[in-house]
C-alpha cells in the first residue's frame, strides 16, 4: 500500500513538473523533507537494523526528486 502511494506521489509530482515546472519544486522539497524525517526517525535504531528501516524512506525520497526533475526535463524538449 505505502509502494503504490509513493509511485502516485510520483506520477503526481512529474505530471505537475512538466505543466508548471517553477511551481513543482515546493511540492517536491515538502515531500522530500517528510520522507527525510522518517529516514532519519528510521536510522536512530542500532546497527542493521537503522540502515534496513531508514533505506525505504531514502530509496523514495531519491525517486520523488527524480520524477520531478524528469517532469522538468521532459518540458525543456518539448518545442513550444
């Protein structure tokens, strides 16, 4: 269930970086900074099992940043 809402988030957040790519940087930076909490929340347990609970939010807030910057991309090749 959490897998399907961070791929929305992301579709969401592409989506809105090709239309309106100056106003997708706020979205993208909120969602990163909350998912950065609970990487951090994640990494304050010992050992293994810090890294193990913390790389879910880190993988995320990787692919959150990269679908905007590919909404953003996309827009600059388009030839209007």
């Amino acid at each position: 269930m959490v897998v399907v809402g961070i791929v929305a988030v992301c579709v969401v957040l592409a989506v809105l970086a090709f239309f309106v790519p100056r106003l997708s940087r706020h979205p993208q930076n909120g969602t990163q900074r909350t998912l950065g909490v609970g990487s951090r929340a994640g990494n304050k347990a010992p050992g293994v099992l810090g890294r193990a609970l913390s790389k879910p939010f880190r993988s995320s807030s990787k692919a959150v940043g990269r679908s905007g910057s590919a909404g953003r991309r996309a827009r600059g090749h388009m030839p209007f």
